[in-house]
C-alpha cells in the first residue's frame, strides 16, 4: 500500500506543494519536446520523400554542427561559416542522391533503409577522421545566441528560464511552422506525398525523382543544422548527440511517422513526459528514468495504436 502511494498519489502531492518547480520542470520540458519535434520532423521529411526511416538523421545533426565549429576554429568568421555549413549539407544531399538513392529507385524499403544505416557508419568516419573524436563547444555568442538566465517570481517561487532555451524554442517553433506550411501548401510538399506514394507514379507524372530527393535530403540537412546547433549550445557538440537524435523515433511512433502535427505533439509528450518522471518519480525507481521512458511510452502505442496518434491506419489485402 505504501508504494501505491509514493508511486500514484506522493508526486502529486509534490506538484501541489511546489507549483513553482512544476512550472520550471514543465518548462525545461517544453524546451526539450519542441527540439524532439523538431529532430523528429527530419525524420519525416525523408519518410514522406522515400517511405523509409533516415537511420543517418541522426549523424548528420552531429555532422552540420561539427563542421559548423570546425570551421569557425579554422579562423571562419562565424556568419560565414553557417554559409558554408549549409553549402555542405546541399553537398552532402547532392552526393547522398547520386551515389546512394539514384541507384536504388524502385528497390525494397529494406534496401534502402539499409543504405541510410551504412551512410550513418560513413559519416561516422568522415566525422572523426576531419573534426576528431573530442567534444567541441558550440559558438553560441558568435552566432549571436544569448547566454545567461532570467529569473521570474512565480507561485510562491523563482522559475530560471535560460535565454538559450527560450531562444531554441522560439527558433524551433518557427522552423516547425514553416516546415509544415511547406508540406501543406507548396508545389515541391504535394510532389513529396506523390513521391512518397509511389516513385514510378510520380515519374510518370513528370516528377523529377532525383530533383525532389535533392530538396528533400537539404532541408532535411538544414533542420539536423539548426537541431544540432540548439542542442550543441545546451551541452557539448560531441557524438554522443547521434543519441538523443534517436528520441526522434518515439516520437514518431506517438505521432506518426508521415504527420506533421503528430511529430509536434508526440515530440511534446516526449519532452514534458521525461521532465515529470525523472524529477518526480525518478527518486521511487531509481533515477535514469529520461534515458528509457520515452521508449517504454512508444512501446505501450506500438501495442495498443501502432498507427500512432495521427496516422493512418492501413490494410494491405494479401
């Protein structure tokens, strides 16, 4: 009985008794689900552009950032570095369709997932062997990222909003919105969803399958530039980032793999849902609770609603 307690009723008796660190848990959780989104969010664009899980989002958030930093210790003034950064990742597109996804039109999603995993290992490499294997520091005064806290009363309380958090929520949330009026209103996200929908359709229909791959691969890149910066300013610009990118998937399980909205509200849920449990339950078991409770959340919907939060459910007749 006494650990029904601590586990169901003790944390809400916390919450009331400490609005204030409620809202500052909320916040930081906030924070993290509008990042989550937005890392989730590259993930769909290369889904809805090819019907396959990008396992290489991941490392090319670690990749712009790390070329980002590396450029700038090279003596690149900083603007000028975020120039050639983004010229990188249009590179690193143009490279990845005409080497990796041209030759592979038509093949099974397998066989091109499996390309993605390859091309995380070659990055991987590429990555250590020009930028080295030591974390960097992101250049957050040089890209004109504020620093420091702003303390607000609150409920009896302080709530410490860091600049940068709010910085990255406010930037995410822009690039959120305007990713999802992109997909929704444009010429180039209605040839997505054809192209997503079938790739031999598309083409007959006078789609340029390597042109959209390009777009796609690109902004996929810009994205995985801004995430990598965001979550570089808030720890260190390392390889272990490639981890916290992989939140991406439960969030997409949550929300959906091809829904904008649901990769917003999965991402949130993630974010806050983390905040809550490790600082309120994570004491009753143990501590570590951020490391796997997003994957223990995702699991429960594989099991109950596999099709997300906003997907679509589909039946193949066999």
């Amino acid at each position: 009985m006494d650990i029904l307690y601590k586990i169901f009723i003790d944390p809400f008796v916390q919450m009331g008794g400490a609005p204030d660190l409620l809202v500052q848990t909320l916040w930081e959780g906030l924070v993290g689900g509008v990042l989550y989104a937005l890392i989730a969010l590259g993930f769909v664009l290369i889904f809805k552009a090819s019907g396959v899980f990008n396992f290489a989002q991941g490392i090319m958030m670690v990749f712009a950032a790390l070329t980002l930093v590396g450029l700038y210790e090279k003596g690149v003034p900083a603007f000028l570095a975020l120039l050639l950064t983004i010229g990188v990742m249009y590179a690193l597109a143009l490279g990845i369709e005409r080497m990796v996804l041209r030759p592979l039109v038509n093949q099974p999603d397998i066989i091109l997932f499996m390309a993605t995993f390859g091309l995380t290992f070659v990055l991987v490499g590429l990555g250590e062997l020009i930028f080295g294997g030591e974390p960097k520091q992101m250049i957050t005064e040089q890209l004109w990222l504020p620093k420091g806290a702003i303390d607000i009363k609150m409920l009896g309380g302080l709530v410490s909003l860091q600049k940068i958090d709010i910085a990255a929520a406010v930037i995410a949330s822009i690039m959120v919105a305007g990713l999802a009026v992109f997909f929704q209103s444009t010429r180039i996200g209605r040839a997505l969803r054809a192209v997503a929908d079938d790739h031999q359709a598309a083409l007959s229909v006078g789609i340029s399958l390597n042109q959209i791959w390009v777009i796609v691969w690109f902004t996929a890149g810009i994205v995985a530039l801004a995430t990598g910066i965001m979550w570089g300013a808030r720890s260190d610009v390392s390889f272990a980032l490639e981890i916290i990118a992989l939140k991406a998937l439960p969030v997409l399980i949550l929300g959906g793999f091809t829904s904008i909205p649901g990769a917003i509200v999965g991402g949130l849920i993630i974010g806050i849902g983390e905040k809550l449990g490790e600082f309120y339950w994570g004491p009753l078991l143990g501590n570590g609770i951020e490391s796997w409770l997003a994957y223990f959340i995702a699991l429960a919907f594989l099991l109950f609603r596999p099709q997300g939060l906003f997907g679509e459910k589909i039946i193949e007749r066999i």
